[in-house]
C-alpha cells in the first residue's frame, strides 16, 4: 500500500469511537467501539477493507472505545494491543495480543511508531497514542477521555501534525443539562473529559508549538454541539492571537460516520 498518511475519524462521541490512520504504507485503528457491522460499513465507506487493517490501538476499557473489538477479532484476526487493564475485560477473542504499557514504544514492522502514553481518565490503563511515520517524521495523534490534560500530555503530542483532539461538553450545557449531579462531576472533575474552552486551550499550547491541524472529537450529544464547540474552539484562539485558516485548520469528527480527517 502507498499513497500518503491519512486520518479518518470513523465514529466520534460517546456512544462509539474509531480513527482510521494510515501511517508509512499502513493502516491501523485506534479504538473500534461500534460494531463489527458498523466499523465495517464505515472502513469501506473511506475506501479501506477491514483484512487491510494491519493493527488494532486501545485506549482504554470502556465500551465506547471497545465495542466491537470481540466480534471483529473473530471475523477479521486483527493484531489488537491494549493495556493490561484494558485487554482484561476482552474476552473471546481470536486475534494476536499484544500487552503495551504506558510509555511504550511500538514499532510496528513495515510500518509506524506507535507511542503510548497516560491519561488521568477514570479507568485504569488510560492512554492516548501518537503515530509516527518514520521516514517522513509525520505524526498523529488521538487524544480523547483525557480527564485534565498536563504537561506531560502536552509534551506528548507536541508539534504533531495532526490531533484529533477532545471538546467534550460545553461547560454550560453540562451544568444546566440532564445528567445527575454525580455524572456531571464525573466529567468534569479532571478524571472524565475535557471541555470545550480545556480544549481550545490546550490547542493554543500546540499551536504555538507547530501543530496546524485539528479535528475536534468524542463531542457529547447531550452536553454538546458540533457548533458550540466550533465557535468556543475558534472564539478562545483568537482571543490568543491565532486565526483560523491562517494559523491552524479545525475540523469537527462526525459522531455516527467518516469524517473527511487530513492528508498528509
Ligand atoms: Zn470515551
Ligand atoms: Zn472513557
């Protein structure tokens, strides 16, 4: 396979998450929390058959990020890597396994370097992940259910070219929103997501550090909207000096199909 790097986000919100990226010739994964049918009807749907996918990234255990991991192993055998924690809760599975931790860094054969590294999110074994093409130094990266960013995340994913960042609620429409108290702290209590404003601050961080491209995910459907998180991300960095279309480009990942991501 050749052509150039790519990023598609396939499924984008707490009901399910996946980002399609194709790194150095090769397509992996990031989280597959739909469904075998789903993912599938989506990767051909950006122009890639599942028996391409080469690996499977976990992020963490939760059912939004690892939903149709057991079917789609079955029926496709995709190498899958994950966490202790997180390769705990998979059962029945029939595909390779490979153990990461945090930190890691995997080199994939033929491939790109996938690095690993923590997040504070509420389950054990967190992690975001930064793909690298090794022979262009092209990368992405996939933060999402990052409970607070810090500066360790934000070194992580320094001058990437292309994040695919969490804007999960709007700050006011969480507060005066349906949740229960106890879940609306959950969120936002450093350990859930990262809010509209969180993200469009750590943005200008990343800006000021290279990055150009954007997509804005895991959007909340209750708590958020794609317009919402358009504006605040847009409004707050030009409150910081930055244009869009001149400084940096944003993209918003659609929450039930393929989002038109980056080529690179
Ligand atoms: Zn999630
Ligand atoms: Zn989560």
């Amino acid at each position: 396979m050749t052509g150039p790097d790519r990023i598609v986000p396939l499924f984008s919100s707490s009901s399910g998450n996946s980002t399609l990226i194709k790194s150095r010739g090769m397509y992996i994964l990031v989280d597959c929390g739909m469904s075998c049918k789903m993912m599938t009807k989506a990767l051909v749907e950006s122009g890639v058959y599942p028996d391409d996918i080469s690996a499977v990234f976990l992020t963490h255990r939760h059912t939004d990020h690892i939903g149709g991991v057991p079917v789609f192993s079955r029926k496709y055998h995709t190498p899958i890597y994950g966490t202790r924690a997180t390769l705990a809760v998979l059962e029945g599975l029939s595909s390779p396994v490979t153990e990461i931790e945090e930190n890691d860094i995997v080199k994939l054969e033929n491939g790109p370097e996938v690095r690993v590294f923590p997040t504070p999110h509420d389950v054990a074994g967190s992690v975001c992940y930064r793909i690298i093409n090794s022979d262009t130094g092209s990368s992405f990266a996939v933060m999402t259910d990052l409970g607070r960013v810090n500066d360790g995340m934000r070194g992580f994913a320094r001058a990437c070219d292309v994040i695919l960042l969490e804007s999960n609620y709007d700050p006011y429409m969480l507060e005066n929103g349906p949740y229960p108290w106890p879940l609306k702290k959950r969120i936002s209590g450093g350990h859930g997501h990262i809010s509209n404003p969180e993200s469009a601050e750590t943005a200008g961080y990343f800006i000021s550090n290279g990055t150009r491209k954007f997509i804005l995910g895991h959007l909340s459907p209750h708590n958020n909207t794609p317009v919402l998180a358009r504006e605040t991300f847009v409004n707050l960095l030009a409150d910081r000096g930055f244009v869009e279309g001149i400084d940096y480009e944003v993209k918003i990942a659609k929450k039930d199909g393929p989002t038109e991501g980056f080529v690179l």
